[in-house]
C-alpha cells in the first residue's frame, strides 16, 4: 500500500518523542509505534484529530501517497 505515514518527522520537527505523544493522548506507545513504523492497516478519525492537535499539524502532514515504485524503496521492499 503506497500510504507513508509521516509521524517520526512531524515529531522531529516539534521535539516531541513518541512517548511524550503517546502519554499526552492517553494511547499506548505500542499502538502509536505501530502507526509510526507504517504497520498499521487503518487509522480513526479521533486518533488522527488527537495527534494533529497536539502537533499542531494537518492530517496531510502525517499521511502521504507515494507511488508503487518509491513505496518499495522507502520500505525496502
């Protein structure tokens, strides 16, 4: 699937660590480990709202469309 999930950039650029966001939305650092390493098959809405309020960031800075062919080289596929 061609969706990249941006998530370690949007931390990088706010200084945030995954567990800071993890105890700030009340979900658990495994849960949000899988969104972040791209492993997740779906995403809430609410979940999405959260993470975009708190990083104070658009939904399309966090989920982008790559094409097949760089999908495979991002992943390593």
């Amino acid at each position: 699937m061609p969706i990249v999930i941006n998530l370690d950039v949007m931390l990088a650029k706010r200084k945030m660590s995954l567990t800071e966001l993890s105890e700030k939305m009340g979900i658990t650092l495994a849960n949000l480990s899988i969104l972040k390493s791209g492993k997740a098959k779906a995403i809430r809405f609410s979940t999405l709202q959260a993470i975009c309020e708190i990083l104070q960031c658009q939904p399309g800075d966090l989920i982008e469309y790559v094409g097949d062919n760089e999908y495979k080289k991002l992943m390593r596929i």
